[in-house]
C-alpha cells in the first residue's frame, strides 16, 4: 500500500461540535481542509475509512477528523493525496493559507493545527501549496 499525506476538503454551515477531548469548537461556515497523515502500516487506506466514515460506514470517532465526517453538518467536497514516504504532515499543514482551527488534529505532534478555514473552495490552493514540497497530488471530488 502507498503510504503518504493527504488532505481533505469539507464544506460546511457556521456549527459549533463536541470534537472528543477538545470539547466544543465552533466552525466558521465554508470550507475546512484538514491534513492527515498516512505513513503507518495501512498507508493511503487511511483515506478510504474516511471516506467510508463521511459516507455512513463507522459508527465509532477514531480521530478528530471523524468527528466532522460523520456530521451531517459537514459534506466531504474532495480528498487530495499525496504519495510520500516522508513526514511533510507538518510542513504543509504550516504552509497553509486558511484560518486555523487551534488544537485540532495535531494531538501527536507541536503544530498550532491540521484544520483550515475557508470562506471559499480553496479549490487549487492545495496542490499548489503542496508542489512547494515536491509533492504532486492525486485529487477526487467525492459526489454524493
């Protein structure tokens, strides 16, 4: 399995959650992106139980992310993937332009967050930003 980094695209109403041990976090309406690691030993997959989460299919939150894919207030828009064997989670979720989302996704590590505000689709902005690293992207906008 190819193991990498990945990014996920959700768009959502202004809400405000219980995301697990971070407690109540209001949300901003548009668009939030979150970056994710996948180096372990299920690489990628990683991506195809968050989809499965958005879709229904895991009843039980893992990870923050979960949380909002299995909002109903929370649509998944796309997922970008990118092929690595290196940790460039951080970096990229540093390089980033979008408004922070302070203490999430980033339990495991010292970054501020891995999740993103946008009023708009940040539409390119995530390739883009990760072609600063060397990394190119395998993108799939999720219809529901």
């Amino acid at each position: 399995m190819h193991k990498g980094i990945y990014c996920i695209v959700l768009r959502n109403p202004a809400c405000s959650l219980s995301i697990g041990a971070l407690g109540r976090v209001t949300f901003r309406a548009g668009f939030h992106v979150y970056v994710g690691s996948a180096l372990g030993p299920g690489g990628l997959a990683r991506v195809t139980r968050h989809i499965r989460c958005a879709l229904g299919d895991i009843r039980k939150p893992r990870w923050h992310i979960d949380y909002l894919l299995m909002s109903d207030k929370f649509s998944l828009v796309r997922v970008h993937c990118f092929p690595t064997e290196e940790r460039l989670e951080c970096h990229l979720a540093s390089l980033i332009p979008g408004d922070m989302v302070r203490g999430f996704g980033c339990s495991d590590c010292l970054c501020t967050t891995h999740l993103f505000s946008f009023a708009l689709d940040p539409g390119e902005i995530i390739p883009d930003t990760a072609a600063i690293l060397g990394l190119s992207a395998l993108s799939k906008t999720i219809k529901k």
